[in-house]
C-alpha cells in the first residue's frame, strides 16, 4: 500500500511532463535536447538563489509574514526571470518555431524544479505507514507549477523573442509576467498571513494557473496575427 500511494504521488506530479512531451509536437521535433539544456539553468539559477536567500535572508523565529522577508524573495525570485532570459534567447537549440521553443523550455524549467523539491519529500514520506494527503498536494501543485512556468515561457517568449507585436499589449505581457514572477510570494502571504490551509492554497494555485495560462494563450495568438 506505501509503495501504491509513493507510484500514484510520483505520477500525479511528473506523470503530467512526460505526457504533456508525448501528447504535443515537441516530441515529432525531437526538442529533448532543449529541454535538458532548460533543466541544467535551471539548476544553475536554483543554486545561485541559494546563495542569495541564505546571504540576504535570515531565519525566521516564527512562521508568520515577514513582508521585508517577502521582498527579498521577491528580488531574488526574478534570478528564475534571468535563467528563462538566457534559456530562451542565448542556448543554442535545434531550428525549431518559436511555439515549440518557449514550451520546450518551460517543460524543462518546470521539470527540474519539481524533481528538485519534490522527489525526495515523496520518497521520503509517501511511502509512510501512515496515509496523508500532503503528497498528493504537492501533485498538484506541481501541475499548477507546469502551467505557470510554461504560461511564463510564453509570456517571456513574447518579451524577448518577438520584435514586431501590438503595442497596447505591451504592458499587459510584462504586467502578466510579472505577477507569474510574484506568484510564490502571493501564496505565501496567503498560508502565513491569511491562514489559509493547503488545499485552499492549492485550489487557488490551479485556479490562477489555469487563467494566466488562457490569457498568456490569447496574448500569444494576438501577437502572431499579422500587423
């Protein structure tokens, strides 16, 4: 039974990568090798956040919101903006569209970070005696991470890769990119100031994926339309 619940935890949380490679064009264009390179910054720009966040932050005596604290997070989480920056624009990748580009890239961004934060949390404690709800927590989030990163992808994508796009649309891209960049920090203050419980939060989390992934989708469409 532990070992049932550890296999159906590790698949709600990675299962959706593989099937998300598997299901779209990026597996016909073969853009693994870009997703890899996406996954090895984004270890590089983990390891040099925590740096950042062990230099720059201290130790909280309680679990209560600290916005100085959250501020600094804050900063130090547009080190993840950086590292999709030089994923998109300076790796080199095989000739593929910039559709496949941004999603190849996101899906290897968001990969790493689930391996990294989460494979040891669930072969740790999904395989307990005792059955808990946590992991399958931490599934979904991962799922909402998925979306997040690849709408964020999109929307950098949009930032930096296409020159001729809408002007009015603008500050809507960089205005969605930048509450994608806060998202962490917008959750935290919702367990620690508002009290809110984990499957709130998680509700919340897929929510708000779920609709930056349709606006990052509308704007994308509407700046491939010819001017």
């Amino acid at each position: 039974m532990t070992v049932f619940h550890f296999l159906n935890c590790a698949f709600l949380t990675f299962g959706p990568h593989v099937v998300y490679y598997s299901a779209t064009p990026l597996s016909e264009y073969d853009t693994i090798g870009t997703s890899v390179k996406a996954a090895a910054v984004y270890l590089g720009t983990a390891l040099v956040k925590l740096v950042c966040l062990a230099t720059l932050l201290k130790v909280p005596e309680n679990d209560s919101f600290d916005p100085y604290q959250e501020l600094m997070k804050v900063f130090i989480g547009f080190i993840d903006v950086a590292g999709l920056y030089f994923a998109l624009t300076q790796l080199t990748h095989r000739n593929i569209s910039q559709n496949h580009k941004f999603q190849a890239v996101g899906l290897g961004w968001a990969f790493a970070d689930s391996v990294l934060h989460r494979l040891a949390p669930l072969w740790i404690g999904a395989r307990g005696l005792e059955f808990t709800w946590e992991y399958i927590f931490q599934g979904l989030e991962a799922n909402a991470n998925l979306v997040m990163t690849l709408s964020l992808a999109a929307l950098g994508s949009l930032m930096w890769l296409r020159k001729n796009k809408p002007r009015t649309l603008i500050p809507i891209i960089y205005a969605c990119a930048l509450l994608l960049a806060t998202m962490p920090s917008i959750t935290s203050y919702l367990r620690r100031s508002l009290e809110w419980q984990t499957p709130k939060v998680v509700g919340f989390e897929l929510f708000s994926s779920l609709v930056m992934a349709f606006i990052s989708w509308q704007l994308f469409s509407a700046c491939q339309r010819p001017m």
